[in-house]
C-alpha cells in the first residue's frame, strides 16, 4: 500500500530570524533542538516582539515523508495531533500533499506540538521545541494494517527523548521486522545521542536497514572524534549509512566501502531541514533503482536546493516535482 510508513512528531515550526546576542541572553545552545514548554515558548515570543515570523507544518520525519511523497513515493505518517489551530493546519497540509495520516485526538486538552526556528546570518538553525500532545505517539496512531503492508518503515530519532513514543517506535519496528519490511532511521540531533543514548539503542534493537545521522552525531554516537572510527561502530548497525557533511557532501558507507560523495557549493540561508530532505531524496531515489552513491548525489542536490530559502520544506508538492527535474546526474 505504502512506499514509505513513518512515525515521529508532528510540529508547526515558526521561523524568525536573530542575532547570536539573543540566543546567549535566553541561553540557548546555538545550533541545538531545545525542549521546552508552552510556557518557555510564549516567553521567547514576547522577547522577539515584533519580528515577523513564518509558519509551516514540520517535524523531522514528517519532512521527510513530504519530501518523499513529492518525490514520488506513496507514505503514510502515524503522529499525534490536538484539535487545535496548529493540529488542524498540520493535518490539512498533510492531506493536500496525499499523505495519510493519522486521526486528530478530540478528546485531549493538551496542544499540538510547536517548534520556534531561530535563524541566525550563518543559516544555522537553533530550535525551542514544545512537543505538546506529540511527545506521546501512542500505537492507537499507528495504521498497523498499512504498516504491515509498507515497503519501508521510516523512524525519527526525536521520539527516543519520550518513554510512550520511544515505545511505539519499537512496537513498530518489530512489526517491520516481523513481515520483513526494511527499516530507516534517523539519529536526527546530537541531543538525542547525548541524552537518549538508551532509548535510541532499544529503537534500533537489531539492527536497521538504513541509517542517517550528520558528522556531529556520528562522533557523538562512537564517543570519538575521528569519523572513520564513527563509521566502523555506525556501519554495524545498517549495513546503508550515511553521514551528511554540510558543504562537503556526505559519507556513503555500503558493504561495498565507504565513499565520499561531494556537496554542492551555494550560500546557504537556513539550514533547518537539510538532513530531513537529504533523508527523503535518498529513500524516494533508492526506491526507484538508483545505487546509493546516485542517490546520495539526488540528496545533495535537493538539500542544496532547499537551503538557499527559508524553511525546513519546499513550498509544494509540486516544487519537489521541479526540483527532482531539474537534477541531472
């Protein structure tokens, strides 16, 4: 039914530029996803006072999916989502783009996840994150017949940071394993392997089919800060890997060995997204017969691409389209 079946969070990211001044007064770690509550969220809001700000669905996973879908693959995300303004916005575009997704929760009186991207003149990006309602995805949003029936299963690392999604994820992942359905996860921030090593551990169990993760998480994860050491310890866990570079590319790592695949050279405005849509570039290529070194070249194009704009996404389905078009191997 599915080429892709995903799980993660489901945020409505708000995107505002600042200067490094404002996140050391607030005390925000530059480049890093930091958890918060509504609370600590509305007051970096009223400390922004009137900078203009844009919204737009997001969430790693659910980037991913979107871009895969635009990509051509046919998906599905489990999520969890609040009747609520951000909840509906979410589920709306989601449903636009031909992505199922899973029913929004009436009866809760928590709020829908929200992220606050704070972009600095570097294009780094550094995230407050109130993951509201979606900080417990629960099995009663997992489709487990489309699952079943799903080529792939896609897993966000984000959800190791809560014990009910972390949960899930696993759930998920033996029910792959069981009908014998390839399994991609994202390591998705250093924070998560600095601080959900465990819970991260448990969602891999065995082993997966395809990981992602950057240079930073790499070295986090193998405790080093050599990356082919990274590579030896990552390469036992998916025999697929890739490691993305920034302007360098990505480290492509197979059974065959391990090559560098070179990025392309643009001025970047904001990063935010770049792995998320590297991720999907990947998995819609591969699905459709390129080998993974070609399919690493594809994802460089489209986080290339997406980072010379603001936003963790595309403005369309039909931008992907362009986009994947446009790209000559």
């Amino acid at each position: 039914m599915y080429d892709i079946y995903g799980i993660g969070n489901a945020i409505v990211d708000v995107d505002v530029t600042v200067n490094d001044d404002f996140l050391q007064a607030q005390e925000l770690p530059k480049g890093q996803m930091t958890l918060a509550d509504s609370d600590r969220i509305s007051a970096l809001v009223e400390a922004l006072g009137d900078k203009p700000m844009n919204r737009s669905s997001g969430g790693s996973a659910a980037n991913t999916i979107f871009a895969a879908t635009g990509f051509g693959l046919t998906t599905s995300y489990a999520c969890r989502l609040a009747d609520d303004v951000n909840g509906n916005y979410f589920a709306d575009e989601m449903s636009e783009a031909n992505i199922q997704t899973s029913a929004i929760d009436t009866q809760s009186s928590e709020s829908s996840g929200q992220c606050l991207v704070m972009i600095t003149d570097d294009a780094q990006r550094t995230m407050c994150t109130d993951l509201g309602i979606s900080s417990n995805v629960t099995m009663n949003e997992v489709d487990q017949t489309g699952l079943s029936q799903a080529k792939m299963l896609y897993i966000e690392g984000y959800l190791s940071s809560s014990p009910t999604s972390s949960a899930s994820a696993i759930k998920c992942h033996e029910i792959a394993r069981e009908k014998g359905i390839q399994t991609a996860i994202t390591l998705s921030d250093v924070a998560m392997v600095s601080f959900f090593r465990d819970s991260l551990v448990s969602m891999i169990g065995d082993g997966v089919s395809v990981l992602f993760c950057n240079a930073e998480e790499a070295l986090s994860w193998a405790q080093t800060d050599r990356l082919d050491v990274a590579i030896n310890e990552l390469k036992d866990i998916a025999p697929e890997l890739y490691i993305t570079l920034g302007g360098d590319g990505a480290q492509v790592v197979t059974k065959a060995g391990s090559n560098n695949v070179s990025g392309l050279s643009v001025n970047p405005i904001d990063t935010n997204g770049a792995g998320d849509i590297y991720a999907g570039a990947v998995l819609a290529a591969r699905s459709q017969g390129a080998s993974p070194q070609d399919a690493a070249k594809f994802a460089n194009h489209a986080a290339a691409h997406l980072i010379q704009s603001y936003g963790a996404r595309l403005s369309s389905i039909q931008a992907y389209v362009d986009l994947k078009a446009s790209f000559v191997n």
